[in-house]
C-alpha cells in the first residue's frame, strides 16, 4: 500500500463567514488519501471532487473556520475513496486584519492562515487551525554582552536599553480544535503577535518608529523565548481546552548578524504544557 | 523543554573522497537540537562550530558520503549541547553525474543530494542518504482512454503508442544506511531514474529525442507506479540491507493537463517492503 | 541620484468593480520612485500612504481595474515625492475566473493578473495590464522526427496523431492601456489560453483527459509559437489599439524531457506587429 | 521577429583557475538568442551545445573568471545560430571565500557570484562580472528619533551609540568588465562587504557578537547610502575603468519594523559617477 496519494497545489477561493462576515479567502491546497496495495491507481478527479463540493458548500451553507472546510474536505476525501483508510488536508492562505499601529492608528496587515485534518481509520477527524505571524526579535545575549563591554555597567540615561541586533522574525501557530470547541484565528494572531519582541507595521511615522524600537528592545528575546511565550499566553487564552489538544508552535529569525536563520520548535499537548509550568 | 532549536540555511562546502575521486558538495544544512526547562537558551554559536568541526575533518580525513558527514556532524552536536537528549542534521546539495544518453554518448546530469542524520537518547545514531532526480512520466489512463475512444482498440502502426499528456516528474529517495552498511548515492540515482516513464537528458538530438518520447510512452506510469519501481529496484539491488532499515520515496508529477500536481509516498521498512511482494 | 528607492513585497487587498461586479484581489506590490543626490533618503513611509489612499480609494469610488489602481499609486507617488521625476508600480495578484472545461461544465480555475504603471518627467502616465496563465504544449518538432522514424510515414489510425512530449507552459502577456482605452484581463486570459496547444483544467474525467491529449497532440507548438500565436489572437482582438501600445509576451515550457526550460519572449510595438504580418 | 528564444535553468559545473587555484563553481544558467521571422523555431539543443563546449573549454584552458565563460558561451550562441543578430548570457553560482571575523579568526563565508554577457549585431560582446552579498544594516532615522524622543540629547555612556532597527539586507553590484580589463570578483565582495553597516558571519562567539552590534550602530545606514558607499568604493578600487563602463548596483533590507523590504538601485556608467561625485 502507498501512504499518501494525492494533489498538491491546487488553488481554489473559499468564504468564510464569522460574526456575520463574510470573507474570501484565496487557498492553496494539498490533500492526500492512502492507497491498499489492490488498488492500482487512486483517482486523482475525486480529490478535486472533494474539494469543490466542501468549497461549494461553504458558498451556500455558511461556514466558520476553514478548519472546517479542511474537515469537510477530509470526509468528502474518505466517502470517494472508499477504500482509503486515511486523508489529510493541508490548507493555507493570505490573510490580512486590521490592527492598531503604536500611535493607535487602525492598518490592515498581512498575515498567513493555515489550517490542517486528518482522518484516519474510524478514530474520527483531527483538524487544526494556525496562523503565520511576522514579527521582529530583539537579541537578549548581545545586548547583555554589548552592556558588560562598553557600559561598565552603568546604566543609560532615562534607563534606555542599550543597542543589539534585531531582524525579522516568522512565527507560527496550530492548534488543534477539538469537536465542539472553537479556536479563532483573530486570537491566535493577537497569541503570536505579542509573542514577539515587537509586532511589524506596515506603516510607521518617525516616532512610531521609535516606539517600535524602544518596545523591542525593553523586551529582548531569543527565538527559544518567541516559542516559549506563544505557548504561555496561549494556555492563558484557552483555559477550557482539554489537555489532549496538540499544538505545535515555531519561531524561525533571520538573524541580522548572520546569514542564516535561528529557529525554535515545540510540538506538546496541553496537557504537556500545564504540566511543565 | 523546546523539541527543536538549531540554526537553518546555513551553507558550507563539504569534501567526499569515494573511490579514490574527490568531489566538493555546496550544502546546505538545518541542525537541531532539543533544549530541557532547565536552559534558556541553546548555545547557537556552537552549531556553527560542530559543522566545521565535521567539515574540517572531512578535509584531513577523507569521507566517503555526506550521510557520514551528517553523522559526524549530529555526534558534534550532542558533545557540544551536553544537556542535548536529541540532534537532527538535515544536508542537501546540487549534484552532478555522467550519464549515458540515449544514443550512448556521456553527459553530465544534474541531481540533488541529501543527508539526514539524528541521534536520540542512547538510541545510537540513525543516518539516510538519498538523492533527488527530475524524470518523466506519461499517463497511462489517458493512453488507454484515447485508445478506447479514437483507436476502436485497433493497434496502431508498428505497434506505436497511442498519445497520451507527460510531464516533469521530481522523485526522492532516502534509505537508512544502518553501521557498516553502505549505500550509494549514485546506486539510488540509478534506481530512481530508472523507475520513470524515461530518464530526462539536458542534451538531445532530434533521433534521441524521439527515442525518449517512445520510450516514455512504452512504459507509462501513474506517480504511484513510480513509487512502487523505485521499492521494487531498491529491494533488488541492496537484498543484504536488514529488514529494519527505514526508507521514504516520493514521486510528483507537474501535471501537464492540470495547473496542479499529482503526488504519491511510501514510507516504510524495507521488512514492510518484503513482506507485502 | 539613485535611479530606484521604494519598497518591496507590499501585501494588500484591493477591490475591483467591473460590470456591476465586485472582486476583492490580494495584491503583491513594489513601488519606486528615483532619488535627487540633493536627498539624502527617500521617505519610505510616504510610498505606504501612497498605496494605502489608492487603496482606500477603490473602496468608496469603485475602479474598473487594477491598471487603475496601479495608476492611481503611480500618481500618489509622484506627488508625495515632490522631489521625483519618475516613479514605478508593479502589481500581481492571484485571480480566479469561470471557464468551460472539454465537456462544457464551468469550472474555477486559477490565473495570476498583474499591472504596472510608470511615471517619468512630464511624459504622463502609461499603465500596462497583463495575465499569467498555465497551460500545455505538445512538441511538433519531436512528434515529426517519431512520424519519420517509427511510422514509415504511413498515416495513423482515424488520423490519429502520433506521439510526442508535452508539458505544462507558463506564459504571460502584458499589454499598454491608452488613456480611454480598455482592455479586459479576461479577455487577455482568452487570448493566452487558446495559443497553447491546450488549456489546463482542474478536473477532467476520464473522456474529458483523452479530449485535452487528442488536442494538445492535434495543434503542437513550440514556445516560439506559444508566442506568436498569442500575439495574432491579440491583433485580431483589440484592432483599434493605437501603434504606439507596448507589448511585451513570454512562454516558458517546463520541458519534460529535459531538466531545464524552454523559453520564448517578445517586446513590441503594436505597430511594429502590424507591419511584420 | 523573437526578441529572446532560449532555454532557462541549466545547471553545470565550471572550473575558474585564478592565481593558480581552480574552483569548480555549480552554475544556473539563462541562455538566448533573437529569431528572425523566417524562422520557424529557434534549434534549442544547439544552446546546450555551446554551453558544454565553453565548459569543457574551461577544463582544459584555464579560465580566469566566469564572465570569460559566459563570454565564451555567448560567441558560441553566435555561432551556432547562424541567424541570431543577438545573444544573451546569465550565470549565477554559489562562491565561498574565506574572511577574518571580527576578532581575526579566518572563517569560509557564502555569496553568489554573477555574470552575463550580451552580444548585439557587430558591436562586439559586452561582458559583465557581479556578487551578492548579504550583509546588515542599521537604520540612522530610528537612531536620530530614538535620541531625540527618549535621550533629551544627551550623550550616551562612553559615546555608545543608541538603539534603532537593524536588520538582514542583500547587495548585488554588477560591473561590465572591458577588454584587457580586469575585475576580480573578490574585490566586488569587499566592495559590497564594506558598505553596510557590518558585514555578517557564520561563526561569532559572544564578544564578537557585541563587536559587530557596536559596528553596526556606528555605521548607520539606509538602503540609499549602501548603494551610494558601494559605488564610492567601487570608483577608488578601479580608478583605471573606462568612463563607459556599466554598473549596476542594488541594496534591499529585510526591514525588522516592517512586514516589505527596503529597496535602492542605482543604474549608470563610471563617466556618470565621477561626474556626480
């Protein structure tokens, strides 16, 4: 038997409707079912069958997440293959929200939404929802060192945090969103958003850059810290998750000093998490 | 703890010494390693140094396969994390070799090579090599249903093929090179280029090309036959491999009839492997 | 003076109204304008405002497209680098349109629409629009040399073609828009799509394949023809565009027997398309 | 007429022998030429020919810069096209070169390494020789508004420079090399290196670390005055240049504030700049 039989990178446009908005949402998608070795050849036509009748329905039927959609793709991806005894559903697309600049100036910004299911066997359907957040790191450790070096140790004036490097920095969230539980994105964006040692703004006059700077550096982290911090807000904002939700959380920094990048990961529960606090 | 913290897209020459000839690979390489509650922060600098303490090695000391400098380089790792339960070392580099064309005469081809390497606990060390080959796949279910629907299954001149689309198709394999075994990288181009509907030539000549076309359209494949060959030559060439050895195979196909592609894997043991011809 | 400063890698969503229609496209932008050596920098938050009024623009005064909107930038620009004689916009955006597939059901299938507008001294403004769109071509060269070589030049069955490579060909056109002139990115996508040897679809049923293979084998093409056939059905389709319009057409062939592409472009003139048929 | 018939992505390895070491650099190359309208189809094999003979040429005949071979390859397009009244040539490769750290410590770091070459009618063959360098800036608006907003103006401890954004910038510098001229790649890359706020390194132990962080910030830069350094190095290091001589220089940072890149280019002769200075 193969392990996974499908399609990759088919682009189709979804609606989702939440709070009585409708947004479109302009997906990529890959979605796969297993194969037994007495199949020769899976049917390629049905995955895109699949697809279209869950997108269809979300046309019709209004929908609240596209965790859903990537469910109700997964099961149209069992019915049709019915000898399949596992589908998964990968799913991501531009995303963009209105947030409040440093000065408290609404913006729109871009981010990525993403959201995975996996069916397999008859132990029902997993489905995840994540978010793509770019942000930007201060560095704690040169700016520790660039202290012990230059400063002697005296404090600056009006206790301004002296200099490190800082660079861009991408982040992302899964959550896995159990039957009868719901996960928004909006939050997990506000999740990683504060995560980081400042949030990025598309547009910024001179002193809201200072802002951003000073806010960066008063909050100087590793990209170990970015994970670490996603992951404690994110228990805050979740309390009634029950503990055998996965998550999976990583921070990858394009090192300013370096030319490749720094990179942190945690895949737990949040049973895990609750207990290591 | 984090599950994953290292450094990505760090890029380095590397020196393989087979058969008496040297070759210098271009790689570029993610390492990881795992960080417990107790620390934190992972020393990145350090990553930096056990690749070029495996690298350098690699100058005085000469290596026979870049999955040995990706051991080297994981075994550097958990010396230099001493509180490091896991490290993972991923390599992957362009690479060249002679092929024979269609009409004989020797070019050289252009492949991708890859390492993995990861040590867990006192698990010892696991380490994959594997290779990367861009192939050609004709379909065989539109073969067949041009042949139904304009032949009346009437056999074509000299037995000539029926049209039917092709395309690009990109395959990898990695197998588990267990201690003291050996695997070849150039075995495994071998055994992937010859599991396409034809092996692709960066030159052609109007004969070769149709030798190539006609070739190709004999022996039509679906993505998920290619992935089956690929096992199928694997089993034949290394039948003295153990039967725990782990291998992964991947076949896509950049569909010429779709703006999608079509995508079939296998992930298994070479037992699996045994157990179900 | 710097002959380009701006920014890169905007993202933005923009609303297009066109026959009483609304479209919300996810724009990918960069913007530039040039520099005096009298400035020491260009104020880069002022090509943000400039996006973001074009922008906020399209939502209260509908705009009929985006070579409009890229106008307007263009515009915007200009005016807010009072210092500049010259300034530059580049627009691509995923879009989706209904198409016919080989038995008539419409499908959605997915293109990329792009605009540029360029502003240089008291020249006024030329804005461009353009598609890029996927399809397939059938190689005439290779399916001859098989005619010759296997066929004995004896004709097929039910004149059926012989075989020969295919593969999937990205090509894109982009085309001036005079001040009062009009031209529709979906009748630009028409044109592009019917100079492949076929189009692409994202779901065929089994006749609906053999169709697009009879086809694509029945009208093969070379990327130079690709190109050419792409700049007649534009001749034929806008005859009272003015000499002076701009055209520039491309055809890249992901080549299946070979690891590398194919590629055909021209840069030209109405006029000069004219006087060359 | 066809402006550009060609074929794109071709990967081969070339040897260069400068100062008696020979590299072998893996190549992407872009090969093309025009087409005149009495031509059905440009013989695309024929590119490949002409890029095998100028690299096996380079084995045998020691080549002193890849601007030579893709000189060689564009007069053998030439050749080959009997037709052609153009040709064109582009050839990127990934390039090592060893270079001190901060603190001394010699350590290989990565760029790519460029060059084209352009034939046209009879005006002889212009050849062009390029790096890109990834560096880093530090931004000295952020740095001005941060002293101003937050310092009252007064001076730091110890003249230690203030906080601002930094961040991962690439530079590209392309100069056409004229007959019986010489530009040694190398010293584009100290060029290049040079005019950011700090180079970047692939090891830096702590102290190393705050050096660099020092560096940056007594060196503030825009995207804008990397390109107007890199061009005031590049007239010292080649006083001898003809006036004539092309350059084209490019500046784009990875801004850790926002969510887009910074971008500066500035396209012009040698005659140009010295006029300017």
């Amino acid at each position: 038997m193969l392990s996974r039989v499908g399609v990759t990178g088919v682009k189709k446009p979804v609606v989702v409707t939440r709070g009585g908005r409708s947004t479109t949402l302009f997906c990529t998608l890959d979605v796969f079912v297993d194969l037994p070795s007495t199949q020769k050849g899976s049917h390629l036509s049905r995955n895109l069958e699949a697809i279209n009748e869950a997108v269809s329905m979300s046309m019709t039927e209004p929908i609240s997440g596209i965790e859903i959609v990537a469910a109700n793709i997964c099961r149209a991806l069992r019915e049709k293959h019915e000898y399949s005894t596992f589908a998964e559903v990968h799913l991501i697309a531009d995303y963009f929200l209105e947030r409040p600049g440093p000065s408290g100036k609404r913006n729109l910004e871009a981010f990525k939404i993403m959201a995975d299911a996996i069916s397999r066997n008859d132990d029902g359907l997993k489905k995840m929802i994540g978010v793509e957040v770019v942000g930007m790191t201060a560095c704690p450790c040169a700016m520790e060192t660039v202290r012990e070096q230059y400063c002697n140790n005296v404090t600056m004036e009006g206790d301004l945090p002296v200099i490190s490097h800082n660079q861009r920095n991408v982040a992302t969230l899964m959550v896995e969103v159990p039957e009868d539980c719901d996960v928004e994105a909006n939050d997990l964006i506000d999740v990683v958003e504060q995560s980081f040692s400042s949030a990025t703004y598309e547009v910024l006059k001179r002193s809201d850059e200072a802002k951003v700077v000073l806010q960066a550096h008063q909050r100087p982290k590793f990209v170990e810290d970015v994970v670490r911090t996603m992951l404690s807000f994110l228990l805050e904002r979740y309390p009634h998750l029950p503990d055998g939700v996965q998550v999976t959380v990583r921070s990858e920094s394009e090192e300013s000093i370096h030319k490749h990048n720094a990179f942190a990961e945690r895949v737990a529960t949040l049973g895990d998490l609750r207990n290591s606090r």
